[in-house]
C-alpha cells in the first residue's frame, strides 16, 4: 500500500550538464498522502513548489529535485518513512509533515542524521520546545500560539470565566494551556477544563455539563470530523447563543461546508485568514487558483509556500552550497520571510514569530477581523538553544 | 449536581445507549445466531451514514426526496447488500475457524474504506436534520435538546419493539432461534437453513445501515467512523451476552449510562470506565449477562 513517488526533475539533469558547481538540492517530502490528511499533504506540496516555480525553477541559483514518501500519518512507520527519504534517497533537506506524531519521528531521525527539516505543520509544542535542535524548523505554528492569542482577545471582550474544552491528547492540552495562561494573566478563571478520549464524538454530555457551569465563554481545540460535530452539537445544544465559542483556527478551516450555519459567527485565531487582503496575499492566492484550480488556497499551501522561502533564505546564504550546514542554518534561523500571512521572524528554537489573527466565520470564509495579538513568539519552554 | 442537570444527563445516556443498541443488535444476531465474527460489521454502519449523505440529492431528484425516503432507501439497499455478501463471502465461513473469519471481514473492511474513499473521497460532510425535525426542546435555563435526538429514540425503541416481537412471536423468528441452536436439525426438518442465514445476515446489515443513516445528521460522516462504533459495539454484544437481544439491549443502556458519566464525573479516566465495567462483568458473568 505504500505510495513512493519519485520525481526527477528534467532540469536537474541540464544544470549538471552545464557544469554548475554542485549537483541539485535534493528535497524530500515526507508527507500524508493517503487517509484523512491527504489533502493537507497536497496542499503543502503545491505550495512548495508554487514558491520554486514562481523563482524560475531555481532556489538560489540551484535546480531542486524532489522526492517523495507516504508518511500515511501513521507515527509508527515515522522513523522508516523519514529514513527512506534521509538514507536511500539522500535528501539534502527534509519537509514535512502534518501529524505531530510523525513530525516527532521525523524530528529524531533528523537530527539523528544532521539533516535539515523544516515542518510545515504539525503544530506540537515540544518540537520546538524541550525537542528543539539547531537542525528543525517549522513554517507554521506551535499549539500554543492559537490558543493564547484566542485567551487574549476572551479578556479583552470582557469575559471573566471560562470553560476549555478538547479531546485528551497532547494537541489539546497545549492549545487550552495557551488560553488558559493569557486569559488568566489578564484576571480572568478558567473554571474547568473538559476532556474527552479521542477520537470518541459523543460531546453531548459535556455539553450539559457546560450548561450547567455557564461560563462567559468556551475555548475549545478539535479539528476534522471531531469539529464538524462539535460545532453542530454546540449549536443545536443552544448553548451558541447564550455561551460563545472561541476556538483554535482548526475548528472552522476546510470544515465550514459541513458546519454549515453552525459555524457562522464563530470566531477563531489562526496564523492565517481569508481576506487579509495584502497585495502579497492576492498575489499569492491569485498565482495558487492559476496553478491548482481544484484545490482553494489555505494555511495548508501557504505553510508549504514559506517552507520554500525559508529553504531559500538559507540557500542564498551559502550560495547553494547545502553542505555547508551551519551557515544555512543560522541564516535560515535570522531570516525575515516575506510570507502571504504577512511577514515573519523565526525565534532561536525556529517556530515563525507571527502575527495572530482573529477570524470570523462569514458564510464559507474565515474572515479576518483584527490583529489578536502581534508578534506572538513561542515561549520555547524546555528548548536549551 | 442540579436535579434538571442529571436529568438531562440520564437523557443524554439513554439516547447514546439506544443508538448503541440498534448497531449492536445486527452485531449480535450474526455473532450469536450465525456464529461468524464480524469485524466488517462498523462498515455498514458507515456505509449507512454514507449513502444517506450520498443518496438524499438523487432521492430528491427521483424520487420526490424527503428524509425517511432516504433512509428507506437506504434500509432496502443495504438489505440486498447483505443478502449478496453472505452468497458470495460469508455463506463459506460458517465451518471455518475463527481466524479466517476475522481475517476476511478484516479485509472487507479495507476494501469497503477504499471504495468510501474513492467513491464519495475524504472529506468530512454534513448531513442537514430534515426540516420538520429541526426545532428543539427547552431543557432548563441555558441548555436546549434537539427534537431530532428525541427523534432517533423513537426510532430505536419501535426498531427493539419490532426486532423482540419477530424472535420470540413469529414463524421466522421461531425458525431463527431454531437454527441456531441445531442447524442439521432444522434443515432436516424441511428448512432451507441456508436461505434463512441469508435473510438473517441482511436483517443485521440493514440494521446497522439503518443506525448510521438515522444519525448521520447528528455525527456528520467522515472516514473511519465505522471503525470506531464497531469496538464499542463489541463490548455491547459481549456484556450482554453473546446473540442476545435482551442482553444487548440492556448492556447498551448501561454502557450508555457509564460512558456519559464517567466523561461528568470521572474525566481522566473516561476512556477506560466502559472497558472496566465489561471486565468487571465477566468477571462474575464470563458469558455475559444473558447467556444465549
């Protein structure tokens, strides 16, 4: 069942043939091709290479050759999947993935390797965190980003207690904890924190249970199906107009369509949102429909997008030399990346140092309301770099 | 706790528990009467939410449309599924050992994943509560309870009503009980045992495409949700008793009633309360509560 697709790209061969002075940088994609994330691993992908495209083919002067694994989000097979890319195909540099669990495999076989990963999802804190090496880089977000962006803007509306709420795994626990260290330094009281086992979507009766504590407002951390549900069950519990949701931006992106009316108004933060309305965002969404016409722009392909402006920012330093490791590294660690969502820093343990955004659901976009928080660093908790 | 509250919550438990009830029953009935392991069994459950999404555009366009049209349509289509995948898989496990039996339905389990995820693809969807079903009920001063919940009670109830009346009142159910307690004698007796197996096997399969079409307007369908409902049915079927109906039932009202309070009252350990009380069972009653 495991899908490896290997692309050579033409041009890799010409450039050699032209006497440059160091073969192709080899890039490996190791993302989820399959299952439920598929789409996810797409869009990366195209964002990827959209970047590459759009600078001629090249990174820094050097052609790019591809290569790719099935991660199947399946966190067991992780450190074979990873070592396919890093051992048999000898990729320069690593990309992916989406699960966290596999992100933390790939984050091992890397550094087992000295080789230069760069995610370009998976959210999980301790990547970034007591996980953290001079070898990884992610391009999208820790967990605790949304999550304390969203307890921020919950102070600033004025509520004094809340109810968290999330499936009982690491994801969920990092998110909720975000909320609750700004919404708590800011004097409000998360009252309870509520835990289901995951994947179970029975929420109906923690959903009584929040009735019956009547907080000002309820933070939640769920994505995919487990958000589609939540979102319908907490509205038709009636608790939406009485109680307000806040949520990581997961709760409403790609899953609008089936929320349906569900979701309209929810208010989310996210490293992205739609209608940010930059001429660098336009430009980008404009060139993605051009390239990918059956696929939306999302954070998805804009998270694979600055992957290849961060590949390209260390590149450059060393003039397409990838062996010099150190020095692409570091200039990759101090690079300023001119992303659609707006530019970004990366901090010392290399988690984007972003802007974020509040998002309202209006209609089948996630509309973008205000700055919730600028420049909202990772604590890096545990990371010694 | 308030009184209105744990109300709410015993309804909250009874509700999930009935939905449980009316997938494990198909689960039980070929476990029990047929003595096949049907691990594709979460399968048609899902594939029952699925075809209502699927479907309900195509019954509108032919048919007419409408909620329950959908989901007859459904019923009768999983029916002939089932009866031509006992002809053509099942009908040549009966003697087999377990194993095989597991590894086939395994299989289909597989191939059924492969053919959502090619037909229909990987995206969660919604499936929108009918209109005439849609309002709900005021429950104390915050909460309100969707009429549609009420609804898919109902629907379980009349289903075990009906289900215990055809066992233990009719010719067929009385042939039914027949075969599983001695199959040679039965088919000695003039029975095509064979032919009745198959009407069983449909009757389970159309019974958990019932259940996933009835509540897939409230759990939206997404890949592997069959997956998911097939172990706990397996713990209904074994607390209740290996092909018991009476049992099942019983065994999904109280797992309904422990995994709704164990998430209130026992978060951390949410998870495991279900399995506890199954291991808790078995412990005194090692072959459920109603032995077959």
């Amino acid at each position: 069942m495991k899908k490896i697709f290997t692309h050579t790209a033409l041009a890799a061969a010409l450039a050699l043939s032209a006497g440059s002075a160091f073969a192709a940088v080899k890039v490996g994609f190791m993302l989820p091709y399959s299952g439920t994330y598929a789409k996810l691993g797409e869009a990366i992908e195209n964002g990827f290479k959209l970047y590459v495209q759009e600078q001629g083919g090249k990174l820094a002067g050097q052609e790019v050759q591809y290569f790719k694994v099935d991660d199947e989000s399946n966190p067991s097979k992780g450190p074979e999947n990873a070592n396919r890319l890093i051992k048999r195909d000898g990729v320069d540099i690593l990309v992916g993935t989406v699960h966290s669990g596999v992100a933390m495999a790939l984050a091992k076989a890397a550094n087992d390797s000295d080789t230069t990963l760069i995610i370009p999802n998976a959210g999980a804190d301790a990547i970034t965190g007591p996980l953290c090496s001079k070898n990884v880089f992610r391009s999208s977000f820790s967990n605790w980003q949304p999550g304390y962006a969203m307890g921020a803007v919950a102070a600033e509306n004025g509520d004094k207690t809340a109810v968290t709420i999330s499936w009982n795994y690491a994801a969920g626990k990092e998110s909720t904890d975000g909320f609750k260290e700004s919404f708590e330094k800011a004097g409000g009281k998360v009252i309870k924190h509520l835990t289901l086992p995951f994947p179970n979507v029975e929420f109906q009766p923690l959903l009584t249970e929040i009735a019956s504590l009547k907080p000002d407002a309820v933070y939640t951390f769920f994505a995919g199906g487990g958000a589609v549900k939540f979102v319908q069950d907490y509205a038709a519990a009636g608790l939406k107009d009485s109680i307000p949701l806040y949520g990581a931006g997961f709760l409403t992106d790609g899953t609008l369509e089936a929320q349906g009316a569900s979701a309209q108004g929810l208010q989310t933060t996210l490293h992205y949102a739609d209608g940010l309305d930059t001429p660098r965002d336009n430009k980008f969404r404009e060139d993605y429909i051009k390239n990918f016409p059956q696929l939306p722009p999302d954070v998805y392909a804009v998270q694979g997008y600055d992957a290849a402006q961060m590949l390209e920012a260390g590149l450059k330093a060393v003039d397409g030399d990838v062996s010099k490791k150190d020095a692409m590294r570091d200039a990759i660690r101090s690079a300023k990346i001119d992303s659609p969502r707006g530019e970004f820093t990366l901090s010392k343990a290399g988690n984007p140092v972003q802007d974020m955004y509040l998002r309202k659901v209006e209609g089948d976009k996630n509309q973008f309301v205000k700055i919730a928080v600028e420049k909202l660093a990772d604590p890096a908790r545990g990371c010694k770099l | 706790m308030d009184p209105a509250i744990l109300l709410i919550q015993c309804l909250n438990a009874v509700q999930y528990g009935l939905l449980l009830f009316l997938v494990a029953s198909g689960l039980t009935l070929i476990f029990g009467i047929m003595g096949i392991i049907n691990l594709a069994h979460g399968s048609f459950y899902m594939i029952g939410a699925y075809m209502a999404f699927a479907l309900q555009p195509l019954v509108a366009q032919y048919l007419g449309g409408g909620f329950v049209l959908t989901v007859l349509v459904c019923v009768v289509l999983a029916t002939v599924l089932g009866y031509f995948l006992e002809w053509a898989f099942y009908s040549y496990l009966y003697t087999r050992e377990h194993l095989q039996q597991v590894l086939m339905t395994y299989g289909l389990i597989l191939v059924f994943e492969e053919l959502r995820s090619i037909i229909v693809g990987n995206d969660v969807h919604g499936v929108p509560v009918p209109s005439w079903l849609a309002g709900s009920v005021r429950l104390g001063d915050v909460m309100t309870y969707p009429v549609y919940r009420l609804f898919i009670s109902l629907v379980c109830i009349l289903v075990a009503a009906l289900m215990f009346w055809v066992l233990t009142r009719t010719r067929l159910g009385m042939m039914i009980r027949a075969g599983a307690s001695n199959r040679e004698m039965i088919n000695s007796l003039g029975i095509d045992i064979n032919r009745l197996f198959r009407i069983v096997f449909a009757i389970g399969v159309a019974l958990a495409a019932l259940a996933g079409a009835i509540a897939a307007p409230v759990s939206s369908v997404y890949p592997g949700m069959g997956n998911a409902v097939l172990i706990i049915c397996f713990v209904v079927v074994v607390i209740g008793g290996i092909g018991s109906i009476k049992g099942a039932f019983l065994a999904a009202m109280l797992v309904g009633f422990v995994d709704t309070f164990g998430q209130v009252f026992f978060p951390a350990a949410a998870g495991v309360m279900v399995y506890l009380l199954m291991a808790a069972i078995l412990l005194f009653k090692p072959e459920g509560l109603f032995k077959h």
